[in-house]
C-alpha cells in the first residue's frame, strides 16, 4: 500500500522543469494561486490514531512525501522540523521524499540523522542535462549522509 502525504501544500517555481507542474495547472483550474503556501489539514497525517490506539495508517505503508511541494522548499522551514519528528515516530513506514532542492539537503535533515534512517529514502529528479549536471554531484555528494538513496 503507498499513500502520499502533503503536510504543505504550495511551492515555488525553481528551475526549468518547473515550467509545466502539475500543482500549478491543477491549482490555476479550481482558481488557487500554487505559489501560496500553507500547512495542510493533513498535516498530522502519518502520526493519526484510531479509537483503538492503533495508527491510522498501517505500518509498511510507503509514503510519498510532499507531492504537491517540496520538502526542502526554504519557505516551509519552520514546519520541517515537526515534519521530521513524526517521520522519526513512524519507523513502520517507509517515507520517499523527492526534491529538485537536493542543495538544501544537508541543512535541513535533523540533527540524529546520521548515516540515514532506514526507512527514509530520499530522491532527486533532474528534467534537463543542465540540471543534472548540477544536481548530481550534490545528490552523490549528499547520499553519503542517507542509508538509500535513488536517482531520477
């Protein structure tokens, strides 16, 4: 079972890939402005319990992280941290983060990070060979600091 979770919701166009994102023609067709930012109502998602205790959503559940923003986007800063503690509550699960930001990665994961946490898998995607250029090195560079990584 996988599930996306968006504990944010708005970004920033940051490159050229950019150009065409879907959260911006999805926002524009119901008449939201994608560039605003907000904490959602599903902010707490992942660490939502049942009557009974149990979570809401079952262990061995893949998520996919921030699908309609970016993790690192510097303006959801203030929120990250409470993001990474309830990444940090949910080891069940396995959280999939992919970014365009991958330069922000090393300021922005917590401070127990380590070698990685096991069931965090972080990505980066490039649209162009200008952006891979660029982004690789950082991304090889980065995932030393990450257990798994992939590349898009």
């Amino acid at each position: 079972m996988s599930i996306e979770w968006n504990p944010w919701h708005g970004c920033t166009k940051y490159s050229e890939g950019c150009e065409n994102c879907y959260v911006y023609r999805r926002d524009e067709s119901i008449g939201k402005n994608a560039h605003d930012l907000y904490k959602t109502r599903d902010f707490d998602l992942v660490i939502r319990r049942n009557r009974d205790g149990s979570y809401k959503v079952p262990s061995d559940t893949e998520v996919y992280l921030c699908m309609t923003s970016d993790f690192f986007l510097d303006r959801a800063d203030s929120w990250r941290n409470e993001a990474w503690d309830m990444i940090r509550e949910r080891y069940d699960l396995r959280f999939v983060v992919i970014t365009k930001r991958i330069e922000r990665f090393a300021e922005c994961i917590p401070l127990d990070w380590g070698n990685g946490w096991r069931h965090v898998t972080v990505m980066c995607t490039v649209e162009n060979q200008v952006q891979c250029d660029i982004r690789l090195p950082i991304y090889l560079y980065q995932s030393t600091y990450t257990a798994q990584s992939s590349y898009l």
